[in-house]
C-alpha cells in the first residue's frame, strides 16, 4: 500500500478548489467543502500564502491562487512546448549525425530531459536517457549551457555550499569552477562535454533562447565514448547542433509572437 502525505495532500485538495469560475475563495467555505477543521484549513492557508501558492484579496478575507501557481503552470506549459515542438527537430539531428540527441530543460539545480530521438546505430544504443531523466545540473554539460546567463551571485545563490559533489575527476568540485566553465561555453556559445558526469559519455549541446533571449533549454548529441570523435567534430558535428538549437529558437519566438497576436485579438472582442 503506497503511503501519502496528509499535509501535503491537503494543500494540494485546497489548490484544487480554485478555478475560473471561482477564483476568489474564503476559510469558510474552503471549510465547508473539505471536511476540514477551520484550524486545519487556517494552518494550510498560511503556509500556502507564504510560499505564494495563494494571496489574501477582499480586504484579507478571501484568498486567490498566487504567483507560484502562475510559475508552476508557465514552467510546464513551456516545458510542453518545448518538446513539441523540439521532436520533430532533434529527429533530424539524430538522422544526420547518427547520435542519439535531446532536448534538455533546466529545473533548479537539475536539468529534465522532454524530449528524446534515439540513435538507430547499434553501437550508439547504449545511450539509456529518457523523457522525465534527472541529472545534476552542475555536473552535465547541459546543464553548464542552461547556466550562461546567471552571474556568479545568482549561481551561487543556487550552489551555497563550499564543495559540489564530483561524479568524475572532470566534474566541476566548486561554484568557482562551475562558473569558469560556463563563461567558457557561453563565450563559445556551446558546450562540449567529455566524462564530466559519466565516464565514457560525451556530449555536444548548444543552447535554445526563447523570443527574449534567454536560456530556456538545450539541443544536445550524445555517443558512448570518453572522447568526441574528431571524424564527428570534423564532419560537422558542432555546426549542426548549433543549427539545431538556432532552428529551435526561431520557432519558440515565432510561437510567442502568435500567441501575443492571439490574446491581441482576444483582448479586441
């Protein structure tokens, strides 16, 4: 039997209350249809409001859904669109270089795979990463990419302890270093990855801008080996993960631009 988390699970039925027909709702009525003590229900909004999940409207009486709310659905939301409209993409830079590649997406202090294109050599096939796969930000080469517009301060904020943990002897062991090597690849404007999180997996990644500019995901090509193969880097390799990855960015700017014109025309009738 799976074990649930009360607390956890009441916040959640309280969030779930709210909706476009409702978006405005008060303790006593939350109360009402939940079952809950009027205490219960207090506690939970207190602590909702103060990670911004919900906000006091109507002279602090009644509640709404918050920021947080707003930033959790845009993530995911972005994150959709993203594998949408990167399959197709990462697809064909799979085709012309044989490798198996993804898309990549930054979460915290961990990158998401949302999107993936296996390789179909046979050699290649032991490249295991999945849609939904987790790995530490500071020691993939994804995540060096996602990092280049954060300042030392911003990345520190995400990394306050002295010492990152090394998977590899070429992982990054501080922020200092961390923060070298991204300025390196954002001066380069892709990252090349060599055993830095896994030995014997290398990777190429260039990063994807959305219509402001800013770093929201990476197009990547991994094969299992140390090292890239120079023949690979020679054929092109770097070029087409870049072009990859620049593709990308034009269609999310374009897909922005549509829905700005979209809510334009709405905000009209």
């Amino acid at each position: 039997m799976s074990e649930t988390v009360p607390g956890l699970e009441r916040g959640l039925k309280i969030l779930t209350e709210f909706s476009a027909r409702e978006p405005v709702l008060g303790a006593p009525e939350l109360t009402k249809r939940l079952g809950f003590s009027r205490s219960t229900v207090f506690r939970l909004l207190q602590t909702l409001e103060s990670l911004k999940f919900v906000e006091r409207v109507d002279k602090d009486r009644n509640f709404s859904l918050g920021p947080a709310v707003l930033q959790l659905g845009y993530g995911f939301l972005a994150s959709m669109d993203i594998a949408c409209i990167g399959q197709p993409v990462i697809d064909s830079l799979r085709d012309a270089t044989g490798l198996a590649c993804h898309v990549v997406i930054r979460d915290g202090r961990d990158i998401v795979v949302v999107a993936r294109a296996p390789s179909h050599l046979p050699h290649f096939r032991s490249v295991k990463i999945n849609v939904g796969t987790r790995l530490p930000a500071h020691a993939a080469t994804h995540g060096f990419a996602l990092m280049a517009d954060l300042t030392f301060d911003e990345l520190r904020a995400l990394y306050p302890e002295r010492n990152l943990r090394r998977f590899t002897s070429l992982t990054p062991g501080t922020v200092e270093e961390l923060y070298d090597r991204v300025l390196e690849d954002a001066r380069r404007g892709y990252s090349i990855g060599e055993s830095s999180f896994e030995s014997g997996i290398s990777v190429v990644s260039a990063p994807i801008r959305d219509a402001k500019g800013k770093f929201v995901a990476v197009a990547t090509a991994t094969l299992p080996a140390s090292k890239v193969d120079m023949v690979l880097l020679e054929g092109g390799l770097v070029r087409k993960v870049k072009e990859a990855a620049d593709v990308l960015s034009r269609r999310l700017s374009q897909g922005a631009q549509v829905a700005s014109k979209d809510l334009e025309r709405a905000e009209l009738q």
